[in-house]
C-alpha cells in the first residue's frame, strides 16, 4: 500500500474508495461542518497530543506487577525460545505479557493432539506472527479447551 504522500494527486486516489459528498472539501471531496470549515474539525477528530493518563508508565503505576513477577530471557536473531506446557485440567486459561528492547518477535501457541496411533500433529491456535512489542506489552490469553500440550 502506498502513503498518500506518494501518490501525487491524492484526491483522485481517495475519491476511488470514499464517496465525493463523504470526504472533507480540504481533500478534494464536498464535504464542510457546519461552520463551512472544508476541514470539517467539528465531525473529524484531528490529531494532537496524548493525554499522559493515557502513557504506559502512568497506566502501569495503577495495574502495577512487580518486576520479579516477569522473568528476563535474551533470544538472538533467528533462535527460537520454547515453552511447553501439560494442560490436565479442561478450561485452563494460559496468558502472557511480554515486551522486546528493540526489535518485534515471533510469536504463537501451538497445541500438540497425540494420534491414537502415537503420532503427534501441531495447530496453531494463535498463529505464529511477527508481534511489534518493542514499545508496547504484547498481552493475551488462550483457553484450553481439552488436557494436552501447548507451546
């Protein structure tokens, strides 16, 4: 996908996909407020700061962890880290909170179904996925329907 300041005339591209009486006159639609602004601030929220009761650090002093709550692991570039966990107990909920110093992370669950015949299959029931958790705790939960295996 290209960003529209790549595109040049924008407008044309933009009235591919949003009707003409629906976009703000400032971008090349129909559209003005009440008050004739072409900008239509009176019905599209503008970007601007962020309020600090919405930063991470003022979140985490009111849903605080200690830190010895977490454990701390280093995974080079392209190894691989695996948890294995024996769910016995239908309805256990697994879940994570995990964050990176630099760089995203793969990350999913597998769920292990031994075959009566011995053998094994893997299905990921969260699939596996590059997670931007650099700047942001990546959070989430899987219940386990049945006993077994996760990694």
């Amino acid at each position: 996908m290209k960003s529209l300041s790549n595109l040049g005339n924008y407008q044309s591209h933009l009235l591919q996909y949003i009707d003409e009486a629906s976009l703000p006159k400032a971008y090349g639609g129909e559209l003005v407020d009440d008050d004739g602004d072409p900008y239509c601030s009176a019905m599209v929220g503008s970007a601007g700061p962020i309020p600090r009761s919405l930063y991470r650090s003022q979140m985490s002093k009111d849903n605080y962890r200690p830190e010895d709550d977490f454990s701390t692991v280093s995974i080079a570039r392209g190894d691989t880290l695996k948890l294995q966990f024996d769910i016995n107990i239908p309805g256990t909920l697994m879940k994570w909170e995990f964050k990176t110093d630099n760089h995203n992370i793969g990350f999913g669950v597998i769920k292990v179904i031994e075959n009566e015949d011995g053998t094994a299959e893997n299905y990921e029931v969260i699939p596996i996925a590059r997670r931007s958790c650099q700047d942001v705790l990546e959070e989430g939960n899987y219940c386990c329907e049945d006993p077994g295996t996760c990694m």
